[in-house]
C-alpha cells in the first residue's frame, strides 16, 4: 500500500492550498480530485469548442494576499485582469454606471442623486473602515468562547482588545452591520434606489436573503473585504479563467512536492480506534496517510466520508442543522457576438465590466418572494461579466463568453429539478437579459444553464450552495461548520476539515485551505 | 471623461504642451505654456486669466439663509452686509475642518457658497427644519479670476462698475461688456485681484471680452501651475495638499483644526452655536497642538548640499506637493506638505506643519530635501504667513 504522510480530498482551491502549504512544511502531500478537472468551483472548461468557460465562479477578488504571497502564485500563472466597471439598465431605459475612476463615478451618481454622490465618499470610508475591523478575523483561526483553555482565552482577549480599539463609533457600526438587512443599512446612506438595490446585491449572493432580510448586511461586508485587501485590491478575472486560478495553487503544490491526481474519487476515510489511517478509492484501493484532510463540505465531510455513528451526537445534530440550501443558478453563454443593451447600445467600455441585473430593492426582493415560495424567480437578479472582453483567450476571434450569475434559484424548487425545468430557467434568464439587450438571442451559439441539482451534481457541493454553506451570521467565524468544532479538527485524531465550509469561508479566498494547514503543521507528528 | 469648464472652447487650444491636469472631476489646464512662468509673471506683474470653474458653487435662499451657514462656518456671518464676502472654513462636531471656501452676500437673502469638495449633503444636513432652499449652480455658474496689480485697470475698460470703492472681499452685481457678471475682490494669489461669476453659456463671450481688453496690460491666461506658486507665496491653505478634509480622512491623525492650518483667525469666539464650538473653545484655551507657519529655506545650507556633487541648486519652476519631514534638534518636529522657488521672493518656500513650541518665528529648523538619490537635510527658518503680502492687494 502506497502511503502518504497526508492526503488531500478534494482539488478545489481551498484543498489545493492546504496541500501546497503542507508539502511546503515537509509533508509527503497527496491530492485527489474525483472530477477529471482541478478546482472544484474554480474551474474552467471548454464546454463548447473553442469557448472557455468560467463554468462556476467567475471573479476574484477576496483570495488571501498572504497565500499569494507564501505560493508565489503570480510564479505558477495567477494573472488578474481588471474588472472595473458595473452598469445597472433601470426600467426607465437609463442606466447607473461605477466607473473605475472615482471622478467619472461621482458625476453619474449626481444625474441621479447629488446627495448620494456625497454620500458615497463616506459610505466607502465607512466600509473601508469595517472591513479593516474584520480583517484581522479571517487570518485567525476561531476561538471557542465557551471554552477556558489558555489559547482559547489569549485569542478571545486579543479579539476583545481588537475591538475596543476601533472606538465607540465604528463599534456601533459593526453591530448595526451585523444585524441589519443591507437594504435598511443602505437606506441610512443613500437615496436612489437603484444604487441601493445594486449595492445590496452583493448582501445576498449565495444566501438564501433577501436584501430585507436581517444579517445580509454582513455579507455586503464580505464582499468589500476583497476591496480593501483582496487579490488586488478589486474584483478581477483570472487569465484563462477561475480554473486557471486552481491549475497555479495546483503549480504551486507540486513545486513543493505534492501529488495531484484527478479522476481519482475517495468512497471513504479510513478509521481505526478513532484514528484516520488513510482512504479507500471508489476503485478498491486502498491509500495509507496519517494525516487525512477533507476539503469537501461539511456533509460530505461528516455524513459520507466516516461513519455518522463514530461521530459525537452533538456534531452529527449539528450538520444536519447546518443550512446549505443552494440559492444560485449560473448561465454559460457561447455568444456570435457582442450583445447591445438599449441604456448603452453598441459596443464600449461597459461591456469589460459587470452589468447587474438589480433595477430596484423591489425587483430583488420579489425575486426572492418567487424563491421563499419555492420557485426560480420570474425576473431574478443577474451578474453578467463577458471575460472575452478582457481575455481574448476565452473565445475565438470576435466571439465571445457571456458568464450570468442568477439569483434565486431554489434548490428547493417546488417538485424538484428536471430537464425542462433546467431549460425553463435558462429561459427565464435570457428572457430577462433580452428585455434590457434585445439582440442577446439571436447571437446565442451554445447554452449552458446550471442549478443548484447540477452544481450539486458536478462538483459535489450539497444542495448547490457556492460557499459549502450559507454564510450567515449563524453559521461564521467560531460556529462554522458547527461550534466546538470550528477549529480544522474533527472528532477523529488526524482527520481534518479545510473546505468553505469552515471558517472563513466563501468565495475564491482560500483562508479555510491555509489555516487548516498550519494548524495541521502545528500539531506536528506525521 | 472628465467633464470641462464653460471656458474650455477658449483655453483648450491655448494648452500648447497638452499639460491637463484634473481638478474635481475636470479637464483643466497645469500651464498653458511648457512652463508657467510667463503665466507666474502675469500674476504678480500684469493681469493672468485663471479658469476656477471647478469651484463648487451653490445659491443659498431663503429667510434662513444667513443662519444656516452661520451654524455651519466658523465665522460670524450674521455681520456679513450684503455686498461681502467671507473666506471661511466649516468644522465638523469636533472642530475639525471638513472644507473652506467664500461665503458672498448677494442681497439678504441669498448667498452664494465657494468650496473645494462637493458639499450639498454637508449643507443639507445642517438645513434640516430650517427655511431655506440650496441650489448647486456648479456647473451653471462659471468663474475666472483675473489676478495681477492691473487687473483693475482690465475691467475699467469693459464694465461700468466703480472698482475704486469696490474694497477687498467686497463684491459688486454689474455688466461687463453686456454680459451680467458678479465680481468680487478676490482671489487666491495675495494680489490686487477679482474674481467674476457668469452664466455659463455666456462665459466664453466674457473671455473674450477680458482677453481683448486685457491686451494692452499684457494679460495673460494662466493655468494652475502658476496659481499654485502665488498661492504658496500669499501662505494660502490648499486642500487635499496642506490638510485633509474631515470627512475624508482615514484616520484622526489625517485632520485639521482650524488653528493648526492658520485659521484661527476665522473661528468666532463670541458668535452663536455652530459646527465644532465647543471642539474649537477647548482648543483655544488649551493652545494648539500644530501651527502652520512658513518656512524660507537658507540659501548657503542649500547650495552646499548641491555643490558637494558639483550640482547647482536645482530649482523648479512647478511647486511641489509632497510630504517633506522637518527636524529640530535630531528630533521630527513636523512636516512641510507644499513649497516652491519663488521667482519673486528669490527664496526657496514651504508651507510646514510644525508641532508646539517649534512653530514660533525665528526657529530654525531643517528640511528634507533628496540631492542624487540621497536625503540631506537644509536649514530653514520659520516666517509668519504670508511670505507676500503687498499693499495694492487691499488698497
């Protein structure tokens, strides 16, 4: 039997990094990817001749600087090309652009609100300011605050002291936005509905929220996160794709001395008196390691992978109370051209950045009544990037890649996912993006329509939720996956948890992948 | 794009050396020559047409007009007759400055408000429950600033208003050429000056008009090159340059009061409540932190750091706007934030913040200053603003 010191489960970005830094620390690393492509939600694939598409995640921007850094990623092929602009179409026919330059961005706030453009200055302060607040929080890993073990309480009473130093002001804020919806939040700054509605979008993406529901305000939060400290300081598209991201993390590990081996799926871990001994391929054969580390989510990681019943009751209970309930679909368009939308007909610089679907508060939150309600929404909201804009290597010459996020699409649906029900909604979406750009039909070559049953399907996330679980104030920091065990570990010596769904979580960040890994370095032993 | 100046049709084929620069989301012009120092010339010799559109500008109306921006500046506006102007800065809650700008009384009242950074929330929110109506006529207004010791002589020749009574930070609703203009005597050189406010789709005829009968006076259009140099040399605050804005700054350290940028001379001690009161009289009692002061760097200190790389004294004709620490005993006592070679002056000049007691005329300190890569440091002696102050500028 081949033998490792530690195993990796799962070749997304975050089982990746936590195998670049173990090998990095001297251990004989092995990866297994079930998938015959690297990267989980990070891929990219040629799903189309000649078309590449970002199949999942479709921007970067909250990745961790510090795993930049220590991988020397840029070395092993991380190129982040510029995302800088988002255009919302109103139902008025106008539009509300955010132009990478902060001048042109003031004067189209003030066609349609001067007061918000002056908002907006302190509004991005403010934000700048909290994230700063809960920066420090996503390096660390969480404390226990139920616990009385020293580390426990030295990590609790540096966290104290943390906040205490962010006075009084900028404490009060940090509560309001930890409680708050984004919309209420945003009704405190500004008042064009739109520029809400568009900044409130980022509040609810993967959540099953809406932008009036209590705590996605925080997930505003997790997204301006990238702004002051991501990748590069704003949200980007990786050359070649999100899989490229993967194939660099990939690079990365094996110039340290990993293994990476993909169409390889692992049916279970191997446990002997409480302790993981390796893991059993859905072949039969057998890989022995003494430390195993699964980057899948929470679920998979306890209900399938060991035996539920080697497991404490409390920890079982708990992720089976764990929400995943996908709340996302994604839309992968081949297209004969460039589509044109009637706010900004013809091409322009609008098309090299996002355009949102999210005309106004009310738009989205009834797009999230349809989904309360167990259905897609009728007119969801959209996040439409087209990377060939920008990466001219994602589709043949004068073609183009058209990447829509949708929101919301149940996993839920009300009698479950079928074909037509899959098609319907690809409908739905093109329908919806027809009514702001009426040529998008006729320039379709290929469609790739994608719900939560098929992200589920594919990359093996449960229920479809992009971030292993919802990342909801319930379920972050010391509560991620589940409390007691929100520190890498598992209840099985040498089996860990590094995926999404531990603390930080969510996005293509790669804090979960690193600190499990220094926290396995840190037990030492092999 | 950047949006540009009702004058833009006129000086946009003036900028022969394509020197744009940005000002509050606007296309303007750094010189209109390669260098600035004919335009510099103008200023201090003849009469420079400088474009200050850019300005943000807003009419306030109403019977409680006066009160607004008298709970909101730091100077007594109450005692503003109509036909003045005040320069003033405004504080937040804890007296610390969020911008500055002029203040003109039109008629009883309506006022019109100058300032650096967009501020109609700012004002709104100190409007709430009061009777007045706040209008932005930043871009419906136009301005340009003739400066220079025969600026008057300049508009004697196209506008009927008497402008040897009209007194410094006085101003007067009249014609020129036809054209309605308001003037006030004004300006941000330290010289005879005015400034003129139009409509904007008549600005490029009042250009006209100034440029023609500034012709024989040698008047020249001048860009913010040359402003900046006269400025410096009148010891004149600039934001986002000398302080920060308190609704910008990232952290305490980054803000101002108004005693520590050298107007503490604007704050009222006896008028009613406003915007950083009660900041501003603990301020007052206890002494100021920070002074802003002048500094005239020493001429011999200067040149030996030069000449020891067989270099003369390298003078710029654009001023600089980077941070430079001062020292006082070995130790960092502050920190100069702009500085220039005045040609007038014939001196080296900085505008320095300098932390208690190190701030008192007559210190010497020393400078910053990089010669071939490496940081030296220069003496200076620190001077009472402004480094120029000639008397045609109020006579």
């Amino acid at each position: 039997m081949k033998r490792y010191d530690t195993i990796v489960i799962g070749g997304g970005h975050n089982g990746l990094i936590a195998a670049a830094y173990l090998a990095r620390g001297g251990r004989k690393t092995l990866v297994l990817e079930r998938r015959p492509v690297l990267g989980g939600a990070a891929v990219t694939e040629e799903v189309f001749p000649g078309f590449k598409y970002s199949v999942f995640s479709y921007v970067v921007s909250l990745l961790r600087p510090e795993i930049i850094r220590d991988l020397e990623l840029p070395r092993h092929g991380l190129q982040i090309l510029p995302l800088e602009s988002t255009v919302t179409p109103l139902e008025n026919g106008d539009y509300l652009a955010a132009w990478a330059d902060p001048d042109e961005t003031r004067r189209e706030l003030c066609r349609h609100s001067p007061h918000d453009a002056d908002a907006a200055v302190l509004f991005g302060r403010l934000m700048h300011h909290m994230a700063m607040a809960v920066k420090p929080i996503l390096g660390m890993v969480p404390p226990d605050p139920a616990s009385l073990a020293p580390s426990d309480l030295r990590s609790l009473l540096r966290l104290g002291g943390h906040f205490r130093s962010l006075g009084a002001t900028r404490f009060h804020a940090l509560h309001k936005l930890m409680t708050m919806s984004s919309a209420d939040y945003l009704d405190e700054w500004f008042d064009f509905d739109p520029l809400k509605a568009t900044k409130s979008a980022s509040g609810i993406i993967g959540t099953f929220l809406g932008p009036r529901s209590p705590g996605s305000a925080y997930v505003l939060l997790h997204h301006y996160m990238g702004e002051i400290d991501g990748a590069f300081r704003a949200w980007g598209f990786q050359k070649g794709g999100t899989g490229a991201i993967s194939d660099s993390i990939a690079n990365a590990a094996r110039s340290f001395g990993a293994d990476v081996r993909t169409g390889v799926g692992v049916e279970r871990v191997l446990v002997r008196d409480g302790r993981a001994t390796g893991v059993a391929l859905s072949t039969g054969e057998e890989i022995a390691a003494s430390v195993v580390v699964s980057g899948l989510d929470p679920r998979r990681t306890f209900m399938q992978l060991v035996e539920p019943k080697e497991l404490p009751g409390g920890l079982v209970e708990g992720v089976g109370r764990y929400k995943f309930r996908g709340s996302s679909g994604k839309v992968n368009l081949a297209l004969d051209g460039l589509p044109s939308f009637t706010c900004m007909p013809g091409e322009g610089p609008h098309l090299r950045g996002a355009v949102s679907i999210s005309p106004s508060l009310e738009y989205l939150e009834r797009a999230y009544d349809d989904a309360k309600y167990g259905e897609f929404s009728r007119q969801p909201y959209m996040d439409i990037v087209i990377p060939s804009m920008i990466d001219p290597g994602m589709a043949p010459p004068g073609k183009h890649v058209m990447s829509i996020f949708v929101q919301y699409a149940p996993y839920h649906l009300n009698g479950g996912w079928t074909d037509s029900k899959r098609e319907a909604f690809g409908d739905t979406v093109v329908k919806t993006l027809a009514r702001h750009a009426p040529n998008i039909e006729s320039l379709i070559l290929h469609r790739q329509v994608l719900t939560p049953a098929d992200i589920e399907r594919i990359t093996g996330l449960s229920e479809g939720n992009i971030f292993q679980g919802e990342l909801a104030l319930h379920q972050l920091f010391f509560m991620r996956p589940v409390p007691r065990w929100a520190k890498y570990r598992t209840p099985i010596r040498g089996y860990w948890q590094c995926g999404a769904g531990t603390h930080p979580g969510g996005g293509i960040m790669g804090g979960s992948g690193r600190l499990a890994a220094l926290e396995i370095l840190k037990e030492g032993g092999r | 794009m950047l949006k540009t100046s009702p004058f833009h049709p006129r000086t946009a084929p003036l900028v022969r050396a394509q020197t744009w620069r940005r000002w509050s989301g606007y296309q303007m012009a750094s010189a209109y020559d390669p260098h600035p120092d004919r335009e510099y010339a103008a200023i201090r010799n003849a009469a420079a047409l400088i474009d200050v559109s850019p300005l943000y500008k807003y009419r306030i109306t109403g019977p409680d007009a006066a009160r607004l921006l008298d709970r909101m500046v730091t100077r007594d506006v109450t005692r503003c007759r109509v036909g003045q102007v005040f320069y003033t800065p405004w504080c937040d809650a804890a007296g610390k400055v969020i911008d500055d700008g002029t203040i003109s009384r039109l008629d009883e009242g309506t006022f019109r408000l100058t300032s650096a950074e967009s501020s109609l929330r700012w004002l709104r929110m100190n409007a709430v429950g009061m009777h007045v109506a706040i209008e932005d006529v930043s871009e419906s207004t136009g301005a340009v600033s003739l400066q220079g010791p025969l600026a008057r002589l300049v508009l004697q020749q196209v506008s009927p208003a008497d402008f040897g009574a009209l007194k410094y930070f006085r101003l007067v609703q009249t014609t020129l050429r036809e054209i309605p203009v308001t003037i006030s005597r004004t300006g941000y050189t330290g010289d005879l000056g005015y400034e003129i406010w139009v409509d904007a789709p008549r600005a490029v005829d009042l250009w006209d008009a100034l440029i023609e009968a500034g012709k024989p006076f040698g008047i020249a259009p001048a860009g913010v090159w040359a402003l900046d140099i006269a400025r410096i040399e009148a010891g004149l605050v600039m934001l986002d340059v000398d302080y920060h804005s308190a609704h910008r700054a990232m952290i305490e350290e980054q803000k101002s009061s108004p005693y520590e940028i050298n107007l503490g001379w604007t704050v009222s001690a006896d008028k009613g409540p406003f915007n950083g009161r009660r900041a501003l009289a603990a301020e007052r009692a206890r002494g100021p932190a920070w002074a802003f002061v002048g500094l005239e760097v020493e001429w011999d200190s200067l040149e030996r750091l030069f000449t020891a790389h067989h270099l003369p004294p390298h003078l710029s004709s654009i001023a600089w706007r980077t941070s430079a620490p001062i020292f006082r005993g070995g130790l960092q006592v502050g920190y100069a934030s702009s500085g220039c070679w005045s040609p007038l002056l014939k001196k080296s000049l900085a505008l320095a913040h300098l932390r208690a007691p190190h701030f008192v005329a007559g210190t010497w300190v020393t400078i910053e200053i990089t010669v071939e890569h490496q940081r030296l440091q220069a003496d200076a002696i620190v001077r009472k603003l402004p480094f120029f102050d000639p008397e045609r500028k109020r006579a």
